[in-house]
C-alpha cells in the first residue's frame, strides 16, 4: 500500500458532509469547524495507533491502516470514537450500564455517575429491580418507599439537564424484571408520552415467565427487599398488557434475561442485569463497551461477497476496537477497572440491505436468511480468530480465569465478547449505507420544506439501476414516492420490484427471522426493530413476541407505524402543486413545510388556574394531529396576556412546522414565575407550565380518537426530516438526530 493511496481522502454524500460538520468536527470557541474530515479520520486513526504502540511495548505502526479502512467507508467506530479520540475529552465508548441498590446513597450514587457519564457523551443502562416495591417498609424512618418509578424520573430529570453538552442526547435503558411487585405500573409507565422522555424502558422476561405464559399459569411476584413472594400473577394477563402498551406507542420493549446470562462469558463476576440503550450490548455493573461497524456496502466484488476484504477488514477492525479500550479515558475508576478486566468489544454491521440490493436478493427470502447466517458466522469466527491472536501477543483478558472460555478448555482470548449488531444511526449516514440489519425505509418518498417545495427524495441505488436500464423518469419517482414503495408499480421490472423491498413490504415475521438469523452468530445481541402496519392488531404483536422467544432472539422491540404523537409528513398531493416538485438525490434534506390551515377545526378549551387567574386555553386539531393553541386570560390585558398570546402563537407555528407536541410540553413544562398557584399534582408554576399541562391533558383525553397516519414515523424535531424507528429508536437520516444519543 503506497501512501498516495493511504491517504486518499473519503468519498463522502452532501448528507455525510452536513452531519459531520454539525455534530462529529472540532470547533474554535466561536463553533466553527477547524478540521476537514480527513483531519477527523487521521486524529482518530493516529490516537487509535498511539495505543497499539503503548500495548505492544514496541512499534506497531498500523496507523495508515486504521485511516485507510475509515476514509474507505469500510468502518467506522461509534460516534464516541469519532468525536473524542485524540482530543482532551478522550471518552470513547458508547454505552454504559451502572448498578442501582436499595438505598438513597445507591440510588443518588447512580444518578450523580450517569450525569458524569452524560456529560462525557455516553449512554447509560440501568435495572431497577433491586429497589423495594412502591409502599413497601423502609425501616430507617419508619415510612414508606416511593418504588423504582418515582426514582427514574429523577435519573430522566438530570439526563434532561445535561444533554451531553449539544453533540449527543442523554439515552437511557431502564429495566425492571418481570417478577417485580411494581411490574404493572412500570410497564404502564411511558402512556403519558410526556414522562420518562430520555429513556427506553423494557421488561426483563425470565424462562419460567414465558413457560407460565405459554401455559396461562400463575408465576411468582418476589420483593426483591427480602426475596420473599408476596403475591402470583397470571402470566398471559402480563403478557398481555406488555403488548397492549407496545401497539399503543412502542413501549416498553421485552429483554430475555436469562438468554442473557446464559451467554454471560464471566459469571464468576457478576450477573447481566441490564443493557445499554438500545438493548444490543448485555453489560455487568460498571462496564462499557466500544463499538463499530463494518460497511457491507462495500464488501461486494464482480457481484459476489468479497470474502478476502470482508476478513482484512473483520481482522483489522477487531485489533482497532482492543486499541480503543486502551486509548480510552473513562468517566469513573469503576467502569476503567471492569472494563479493562473483560475488555469487551462489539464489531457488527451496517450496509446489510444495500449488499442484498447489489447481490439481487430480496431482504424477505430464505436466500437472504442463509446469507446472514453465513456472513455473521464467517465475522464472528474471523473476529475470534483475530481476538485469539491479540491474547497471544498481549495477553487475555484478566477475567479469563473462570470464565466460559477457561471452562470449555478453549484457547485463551483478549476479549470476552467480540461482536454486537448495533443500530448504526449517525454512522450509516457517513458511510451512505442502510443502517445496521434493517431493510430500506423507503424507495422514495415526498417531503414538503420551507420554501413550499415538495421534493422527492430517491434511494441512490434505485436512481443509478433505474438510470442505467432506462425506465427514470421523475413521473414514476413521483408515483412512488406518493406511495414509499415500488410494489404494484408495473413500470418498475419485476426483478427490481423483488429486491427493493422496504420495511413495510415485509411482514413481522420476515423482521424477526432476519433478526434470528444474526443473532445466532453474534456475542451479545442485535438491535432491531419489527415495524408494523398502522392497522396491525395487537395479536400480531403478541405473535412476534413469541417468534423472538421461539427463534432465540435475546429481546425484541416494535413499533407499529403512526403509534406514537409526533406530526406526520403527508404523502397525499395536490395536482396544482405539482409545478413546485423537484427531483432530488437522497442527501439533500431540508425542514417540513408549515400546514395550511383549514376553515373548520375541531378542539377543547381548557381552564387552568394560574397565579395571574384562569387561564382558558383552546388546543384545535386537524387530521393529522395537533394544529394550533389560543389562549385567553381571565383578567384580560397586560404583559401576562400578551406573553400567552404569544406562546400560543409559536407553539401553533412549531406544531404546523411538524415539531412533536410533546416537545412543545417539554419546552414549557416546569418554567417558573413569581406568582405558581396551586399544590401538590395540580400546581402550576406559570402561564407556560399551564399551557404545558393543558396540552398533555389534551393528549391524553384525546389517546382513543382516530388519526391518520401514513407510511412513516414522523417529522424530526431538529430538520423536519422523516423519522425512522431503527432499534427501539427514532433516528433522522437527514441531519443525524438521535432520540437516543
């Protein structure tokens, strides 16, 4: 390799290039970017190198290597890495999980480390099954506990106040086992969409639980204080609610707990009790682990998977994350310790749909689930041979005595897991690449922007096939973009209709068999999301439930399409706006257009009691969610009337611009003034506090009406870009927004 060729800079989308200045570049103290991304990729691969020098106490100089597979787009490390690596902060992983006891010095302990972790650009994992029920005794004052719910709204209210300084969001994973005395209000926890907004919640399921479903028995409900059983609950009733809330809004998901520790590679350490955010990476208390991807995009070669490339770059990639645990400066001495002590990393994959596009096989067909068995087995075992390796040089990890390793007689290894499927977000957009293991979201698709334009955005591997056999034309993108899919389209070839298949095209089933079949070849777990239709019933939900437990998933999160209360893009179109459509590559994003009002609209008028006197507050809607706010003062005139006459205005403007409706409460809920009125739940601590909790209250009298959804997740809050569920997580492939992180 010649050092021209070393140091040739990446090929990167006008996409790539907007989330890379705004969120991953380093900034003068003004906040202008002060390095190209060949800077970035060199900073990283040099400081990643830096380490494999200091490990192998001699020089090992793999540094044009580490930048070549970066600005090749054939991997990328977590975001953490990407931002942190060479610079002061120099915190490099992306997820953590923190231990959280029965006590108020556990429990604040946790809380003041997550801001810490927060605060250094990571996300946090956390069980709270070890916190006594709601109500049950605390013996030091003679009172009563709270229980673990109350308590995760003080972990939710700090991680809002950090918000990991504007470059990442604060995320949270929060876990409570099934056999928990509180299990049913936590499950019940996020139907209010407007609490615990910074965390994923999932239920940790245990073996005897599904059996106790699979035959509607009772199962036992354990205070986890003193171990005893206080009480039997019916199994399937659980189950049921469990899928119940998951069709209303995506929430909570469901994690095997013992699938977990049955591959829990250190025992002897401790038990897995909870996971990262978006539930991939089973964690110990105190560890964290580093993760990056590789771009099957790129691993294709005269139409078949480059399998010499595919093991260069597994090999290369597993050494470049061991670098990373070394390089790394962790936020507390704790997560150093355990982390060095296992010295887990998660390599996985991006790029999974694009490789089955450019091969010619459908996402939802055997072909495509034997080749993910293979592809995954075959970086899975090259990883552990890489991992086999690095031990001989360096040395296994220190916890190898007693592990699963030393039991099975196997030979020593550096890491104690190697691979994890992680959902790629932010990193899938520098690469130009499907994300993680899911299917395309769309084909095409309309999105309306701040100049009254209606753009159609196309997949580019759709465009140059379309090009290149001659059936393009802007009419046809239009018709499928009106749609988000080719199926039906009879000017598409059928062969190309085969392929391009998107998340909707296939069924539940397809989803979790793809999922299965990774899983089967991966270390830790694979984060993935089963869509749904917006008319799926809740059964269907109850049957991918079970189809993760029968094919040996280690969880499953879904989401069914318009379930949650963000604004939707429309996919409709008017013939006389037909004049402002233009034909754009799928890099090119922009905000949401503002809705036009109708003449008639439909609402409530709320009373809240404020210190200024009632406050009348009338919430309108149109078909597609909430439109516009009025409000009214009881004494009418002055500056308190003006300020809500104002809020009112802006808070319509945001909800026709596309922003949710509850990140308008979010804005508003909790400011103060000098005059608050009211106590206890009915407290209101100013006009904009009331105006808050008038919308939720709106929100949740209105949960049962019909609403139209279409064939999306929504607008983001940021760009007005559509949302995508990948995970368990909202993400904008526009501008790189993250709900979590």
């Amino acid at each position: 390799m010649t050092q021209a060729n070393a140091s040739a800079g990446p090929k990167l989308s006008q996409n790539a290039m907007t989330v890379l200045t705004k969120r991953y570049l380093k900034r003068d103290s003004e906040g202008t970017p002060i390095e190209t991304p060949e800077d970035m990729f060199r900073r990283v691969a040099k400081a990643i190198n830096a380490a494999e020098v200091a490990v192998n106490g001699k020089k090992a100089d793999h540094e044009e290597d580490y930048y070549r597979m970066m600005t090749q787009l054939d991997f990328l490390p977590n975001s953490p890495t990407l931002m942190n690596a060479g610079r002061e902060l120099g915190q490099l992983s992306a997820c953590f999980v923190l231990p959280v006891g029965d006590s108020m010095e556990s429990i604040f302990e946790a809380i003041k480390n997550t801001a810490l972790i927060h605060k250094s650009g990571g996300g946090t994992g956390f069980s709270f099954s070890r916190i006594r029920p709601a109500n049950d005794e605390v013996q030091s004052t003679s009172g009563v506990s709270s229980g673990p719910i109350s308590f995760m709204r003080v972990f939710d209210a700090a991680t809002e106040t950090i918000k990991q300084g504007g470059t990442r969001r604060g995320a949270n994973m929060g876990i409570l086992r099934v056999d928990h005395p509180d299990i049913m209000d936590f499950i019940m926890a996020k139907r209010d969409q407007t609490i615990l907004t910074n965390f994923n919640i999932s239920v940790g399921l245990t073996e005897a639980f599904m059996k106790a479903v699979e035959k509607d028995q009772d199962y036992d409900i354990i205070n986890p204080r003193n171990g005893k059983v206080m009480k039997k609950l019916n199994a399937a009733k659980v189950f049921n609610q469990i899928v119940d809330m998951a069709w209303t809004n995506g929430e909570p998901g469901i994690i095997f707990l013992d699938r977990l520790n049955r591959d829990n590679p250190t025992p002897h350490v401790g038990e897995i009790e909870s996971t990262n955010p978006c539930g991939e990476q089973p964690l110990l208390p105190y560890e964290s682990c580093n993760l990056g991807s590789l771009n099957l995009t790129n691993m294709i070669s005269n139409g078949d998977v480059d399998w010499k490339k595919l093991e260069q770059t597994v090999r290369l990639a597993t050494r470049f994350l061991d670098n990373v645990i070394e390089a790394n400066k962790y936020p507390l001495p704790e997560i150093d310790e355990m982390t060095r002590s296992n010295r887990k990393i998660g390599l996985g994959v991006m790029g999974w749909a694009d490789m089955l596009i450019l091969l010619g096989i459908p996402y939802n067909s055997k072909d495509a689930i034997a080749l993910g068995e293979k592809v995954m087995k075959f970086i899975n075992d090259k990883s552990h041979e890489e991992s086999i390796q690095l031990a001989a040089e360096r040395g296994a990890f220190p916890n190898f005595k007693g592990s699963i390793f030393d039991k099975k007689g196997a030979d020593k290894i550096r890491n104690a897991t190697c691979t994890t499927i992680a959902p790629t977000g932010t990193i899938s957009i520098i690469a130009n690449s499907s994300s993680g293991v899911e299917p395309l979201f769309a084909v095409s698709y309309v999105r309306q922007v701040l100049d009254n334009n209606r753009l159609i955005e196309v997949h580019p591997l759709f465009e140059k096939i379309a090009r290149e056999r001659g059936f393009y034309s802007e009419e046809l993108m239009q018709k499928i973009a009106e749609k988000g899919t080719v199926q039906g389209m009879d000017a598409v070839p059928e062969d190309v209709r085969r392929v391009f298949v998107t998340s909707h095209d296939i069924t539940p089933a397809d989803h979790v068999l793809m999922q299965a079949a990774f899983q089967k070849y991966t270390d830790n777990a694979v984060s993935k999301t089963v869509n749904f239709c917006h008319d799926a019933s809740r059964e269907d939900v109850a049957t991918v439930y079970r189809m993760a437990y029968k094919e040996g998933c280690k969880g499953v999160t879904i989401y069914r399409d318009g379930s949650r209360d963000m604004q939707v893009l429309s996919v409709a179109k008017k013939e006389e706006e037909k004049k402002n459509e233009a034909v754009i590559p799928m890099e090119s994003r922009k905000a949401s257009r503002k809705r036009e009002r109708p003449r008639a609209l439909t609402g409530s008028t709320y009373q809240m009691e404020t210190g200024c006197g009632p406050l009348y507050i009338t919430i309108n809607q149109d078909q597609n969610g909430l439109f516009e706010l009025f409000t009214t003062m009881g004494k009418a005139g002055g500056c308190a009337a003006s300020q809500c006459e104002a809020i009112g205005r802006l808070v319509s403007l945001a909800w026709r611009s596309g922003v949710q409706a509850r990140q308008a409460v979010k804005q508003l809920i909790g400011i103060t003034c000098h005059k608050p009125a009211g106590f206890g739940d009915n407290r209101i601590t100013s006009c904009a506090d009331a105006v808050a909790k008038a919308i939720e209250l709106h929100m949740l009298n209105d949960e049962e009406s019909p609403t139209r959804f279409v064939n999306n997740g929504g607008a983001c809050p940021e760009c007005g870009g559509p949302i995508e569920h990948e995970g368990g997580c909202c993400v904008c492939h526009a501008c790189g927004y993250s709900e979590c992180a």
